[in-house]
C-alpha cells in the first residue's frame, strides 16, 4: 500500500518551479483566439499540447501569455537568463502527470509546458 501512495505523490499535478498544485488546463483567451492552459499562483504559465508534438506552438501560446501578449518582448526573450521551462507528460482525462519520460501510453497522454519569467524582464 505504502508503493502505491509514493507513487500517487509522484503523478500529482504539481508546479516544477513551485510545487504547488495546478489547475486542469482550461481555455485561455487571447487576442489571436485561445488555447488550453492557465497559471500558477507563483508566476509560472503553462499550455497544453494534447498530441505531445505541437509543443512549439504551446511553447509560444504559454511564453506570449506569460508577457501579457506583449509579442515583442516575448521573442526578445532567451532563455535561462529571461525565463526558465519545463516541460511535463501530462494526462487531462486524469488530471495526473507521468513521472517518467518514455513511459507514457501513445495517444493518451499531451505534454504540459511550464514557463516562468525570471525577475525583472516584465519591468
Ligand atoms: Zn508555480
């Protein structure tokens, strides 16, 4: 039983940067339409790619979003110094991630990009 709890710890949907549980992804609205994801309550956002292939456009939904649409600041951005990202196997059905790359079942579960600015890029 003890296994079993460790292991439902391990797919809890949690904030890479904070630890803080997060929200299922929901619709987003932005100005060129919306897209699946949300934020954290430690600045983080995050969008979601049910197909784990589409990651780049979820990259550049999540970091525009992350700078309040402000597109020209977003692609001015680099990373590790203006924002740091992580990216999770996510299942929405389940609202659980998986804690092991590769181990996830084909068709079943998207990708989760996190994205947080670093201090002072928005200021
Ligand atoms: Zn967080």
């Amino acid at each position: 039983m003890r296994e079993r709890e460790d292991k439902s710890v391990l797919t809890e949907p949690r904030c890479p940067f904070c630890r803080e549980l997060f929200e299922r992804p929901h619709d987003v609205t932005t100005d060129l339409g919306f897209f699946q994801g949300g934020s954290c309550r430690c600045g983080a956002v995050y969008a979601y790619d049910p197909t784990g292939r589409n990651l780049g456009e979820a990259f550049v939904d999540a970091l525009t979003y992350a700078c309040n649409e402000d597109w020209s600041l977003a692609w001015g951005l680099v990373p590790e110094e203006d924002y740091i990202q992580s990216i999770l196997s996510y299942n929405l059905r389940t609202h659980r991630v998986s804690p092991k790359q590769g181990m996830t079942q084909r068709g079943t579960t998207g990708k989760l990009i996190f994205i947080k600015l670093l201090e002072g890029v928005t200021e």
